[in-house]
C-alpha cells in the first residue's frame, strides 16, 4: 500500500462517525448533499443497479436504496464498510443493498465490464488518489464497469475556494513556504485533515481533461455548495430566515453549473454518459 493510501486508510478509520454526518450537520454542509441528490435525480434511470464507489461510510447507499435502487457500496476503509453495514440494517435497506465490497476506485477488476446502470463517487475519494496516472486509471475503471449509455457521477475537492479562505483559516499552513506553493500550484495537500491525510485539490480545467478521449459525453458539471463555498458560517445564519434561504436556493440552482461558481465551489462534480 503506497504512503498516501496508508495516509487516508488510517485518518478515515479514526473519523468514521464524522464523515457519517459530514453531509447532513449544517445547512452548509447539506448544499453537498442536497445539491448531488438534485442531479442524481435528474439523471439516474428510474431502475438501476449503482455502485457506489468509494462510498465511505454508506450515506449515498442508502439514501439511494430508501429510493427504490439496488447498490453496490464499495470503499477500501473496512471500518467505513462495518459502519456501514450496521446503519443499513438499521435503514432496514438490506434487500436493496447487493454487495458491500472492499476494494480502490483504481481497481474494480471484480466487476466485469458494462455491469452497472449508473456509476457514482462521490464526495471526493478520487482527490485521495495519487499520482496523476492513477486518477486516470480510476476513471477509466469507472467507465469500463458502466453500461453502455449510463450515467457517472464523480465530485471531487476544489481548490480556489480552499485557497481563498487560506488567510482566514489556515494562515499557519501559508508559513510553509513549500507546502503552501504546493499546494497553491499543484494542488497537492500533505496537511489535510489537520495534516493527518493526502488529498489533491482540483481546478475545474484539470478536472474535465481526466475525462477526455474518454467514450464519454460530459452532461454537466455542477458547483456543489456553489454561491455559498466562501461563507459557510453566513450561509447557515441564512438559513434561519425562510424567504431568505427559498430565493438562496432559487439563485444556487439557476448558477451552480457556471463555470467560474463550479471553480470557485468546495466540491464540484462531473456528470457524464458512457458512449
């Protein structure tokens, strides 16, 4: 296992539970939810069988399985995977749920070819991936297992916003002159999670270029948290007021697939079609 594998193993391993309320623990953090669950929503065919790759701790397993779809949640954490396997029993989804598989989005060679409806990961597994060639060798095992004609979902860490509350949040992280440059020019993070794990953060351009000469068709790329990515505090102090947050929202979903609010976003996530 490389060093930036063993990195991600260990910190997801010690934040199970946090990662597990990560989507659902402010109206901040929900815009990533609610916003994945908009699109999904318009692309997945009405019957599917999805993988969920990368799928952590469950929360888009079984949000999906409560929908009426059958999954597949894989992910290379096995505490994400035992976490998992209790909340989907408590969901009482077990019917829904048609193998929870350890295993790297950059290795799917248990799943033959054109096996799923519609491929998701979500969340950003792929900005834990490293180096350059084994995002694209993600990708591509991405595809292969999608049928032909069926959607993929594939939202990672963004960069510019991370950058543009640098001053305010991670000032001591700006002190190092090399990581900081890095990180700033690269994208590369050896300080994530409080200097715990490995992550890459992407510019919208280096994002698409991983699906190009691809037998994909993009559908749309989406700004997750979108408008709200520099405030998360104002954005949950907005919330409160109901005609506020109604036309927030209104804006957010007219905007969030703009490039610029897509490159400025926490999160953003590709949608294509597999040709």
């Amino acid at each position: 296992m490389k060093r930036e594998e063993k990195l991600t193993t260990k910190v997801y391993t010690k934040n199970v539970l946090k990662e597990w309320k990560r989507l659902v623990k402010n109206p901040y953090h929900r815009l990533e939810f609610e916003t994945t669950l908009h699109f999904l929503k318009k692309y997945l065919p009405k019957k599917a069988l999805i993988l969920d790759a990368g799928g952590g701790p469950g929360r888009y397993t079984i949000e999906l399985a409560k929908r009426g779809y059958d999954v597949t949640l894989l992910d290379f954490v096995p505490a994400n995977l035992q976490f998992a396997l209790k909340k989907i029993r408590k969901a009482k989804v077990q019917k829904r749920i048609k193998g929870v598989v350890e295993g790297s989005i950059t290795n799917l060679s248990m799943f033959k070819d054109n096996t799923f409806d519609a491929v998701i990961c979500l969340g950003g597994p792929l900005s834990h991936v490293h180096p350059e060639s084994e995002r694209e060798k993600a990708i591509s095992e991405l595809i292969r297992v999608t049928k032909k004609n069926a959607p993929i979902f594939v939202s990672v860490m963004a960069k510019f916003v991370t950058l543009m509350r640098g001053p305010g949040n991670y000032a001591h992280e700006i002190k190092m002159t090399k990581h900081f440059k890095k990180f700033a020019f690269e994208g590369d993070d050896y300080h994530f999670w409080k200097g715990q794990a490995f992550c890459h953060f992407f510019v919208l351009d280096e994002f698409k270029k991983l699906f190009d000469n691809k037998k994909v068709k993009v559908l749309e790329i989406v700004g997750l948290e979108g408008i709200s990515s520099p405030d998360q505090k104002g954005t949950n102090k907005l919330y409160k007021d109901k005609k506020s947050w109604k036309n927030w929202m209104e804006v957010h979903y007219k905007l969030c697939t703009h490039p610029t609010v897509v490159d400025t976003s926490q999160h953003m996530m590709i949608i294509v079609r597999k040709c």
